[in-house]
C-alpha cells in the first residue's frame, strides 16, 4: 500500500463546528498546526456535520481508537455501556492507522460500505 504525502489536520479553531483545515506535508512539525502565521488559512472551506440520526435502536455504531494512550480501554468502556443501556445497538471497535491527525481512508470505506450508522472517534487519556 502506498504512504500518502499529505495527512489531515484539524484546524483548532474549527473543530467545534466541524471546520477542516487543510493538509500538511508529512515533513511538517506538530507545532505547524498551532503557527499563527499560517491559520487561519484562506483555503479553509467549512463542510457541514453529518445529520443526527434520530436514534441509535437496531444501527451499527463504530468505536474508534486512535492509539492515543488509553484510547481502547476507553472504547472497551464505550462498548460495555452500549451493551447495558442500549443492547440493540451493535458496536464495533476499530484502530485508526496512524496518529489522531492523520487520515484513514481504508477505515472510512469499511465504515461506509458495511452499513455503519455512526462513528465515536476516541483518544482516551
């Protein structure tokens, strides 16, 4: 499989409303996010959120960890209180390649092709 160039950051002041920022080069620092010389960017364009399902009863609901220290234990957590507040909810637990900045394309297609209703991104702590 071919490493990708780029990977994807969330642009800090955006991530409430669901505002992506643009890529970085894999050679960025981690501290390029946070330049304010180059944020905001005027190639920012806002995306809207996914709509709110209006419940959760019968859907397959995606948990995933994104290797950050305590992240699966968190979605084990996540998961067993699935299974006693809401049974008909089917989980399933998922690692995100990667660090929690960078894109996953292969587990979005398996996210999207098997049905998926939702995904909780999870880091844990």
């Amino acid at each position: 499989m071919e490493q990708s160039s780029k990977v994807s950051v969330l642009d800090p002041r955006g991530q409430p409303s669901g505002v992506f920022g643009r890529r970085l080069d894999a050679q960025s620092k981690p501290s390029d996010i946070l330049n304010p010389a180059t944020q905001p960017s005027s190639d920012v364009k806002p995306i809207t959120m996914a709509p709110r399902l209006n419940s959760l009863d019968g859907k397959t609901v995606y948990l995933v960890e994104t290797g950050f220290g305590g992240s699966f234990e968190f979605m084990q957590e996540l998961q067993d209180w699935f299974s006693r507040n809401m049974p008909s909810v089917k989980t399933l637990i998922r690692h995100k390649r990667g660090t929690m900045f960078t894109d996953d394309p292969d587990l979005w297609r398996e996210i999207k092709s098997s049905g998926g209703c939702a995904a909780i991104l999870g880091v844990g702590g």
